[in-house]
C-alpha cells in the first residue's frame, strides 16, 4: 500500500504528463489545419497557378509585385506558420522527453 504522499505525487506526475499530451494534441491538430490550408491555398489561390508575367512581360523578377501574387504571399504565410507549428511540436516533444528522463533519474 503506498502512503498518501507517494499517492499525491503519483496523482500530481499523471496529471502533468496528461496536461502535456493534450498541449502536444492541440499543436498537432493546429499544424494539420494549417497544412489543409496550405494545400487549399495552393489548389485555390488565384495567381499561383498562372504564368509568371512582369511588367514588361518577359521580366519575372517583379513578380511578387505584381497583381497576381496574391495567392503567393498567402501560401507563403501559411508555409510560416506550418513551420512555426513544427517548431514548437518538436520543442515540446524533447521537453516532455527531457522530464521523463530526469524523473527516471529521480527514482532510480
């Protein structure tokens, strides 16, 4: 039978590793909605599927200028956030891993 301290610690270690499963969970679920957008915006978006056309009509080094570079700036801040979103998912995850071995440590 373990003591009340030992319950309480328990209690306290599962609520922690509950809390940052669901944290992990949201950012997952907030990077494959960004991704869903990017592929929208990329199928979507008008201008990125069109040719790329400047000013005088054979320069392409304007094109992000351009009128029809709407869709890029869009697919370009959604590929952002993706990565943003990557980032802290890969954060957390060596986080949370880091903890789990230095409880390990603890209890040995």
């Amino acid at each position: 039978m373990k003591t009340i301290e030992a319950q309480m610690a328990e209690i306290g270690r599962r609520k922690r590793y509950y809390r940052a499963r669901r944290a992990e969970r949201r950012l997952a679920g907030l990077g494959a909605g960004l991704c869903a957008l990017l592929i929208a915006a990329l199928m979507l978006a008008p201008g990125v599927t069109g040719s790329p056309v400047g000013a005088s009509g054979s320069v392409l080094g304007a094109t992000i200028l351009g009128p029809e570079a709407g869709g890029y700036v869009i697919v370009a801040l959604l590929a952002f956030g993706l990565g943003v979103v990557a980032a802290l998912l890969i954060q957390k995850r060596q986080r949370i891993k880091a903890d789990a071995d230095e409880k390990k440590e603890t209890e040995a």
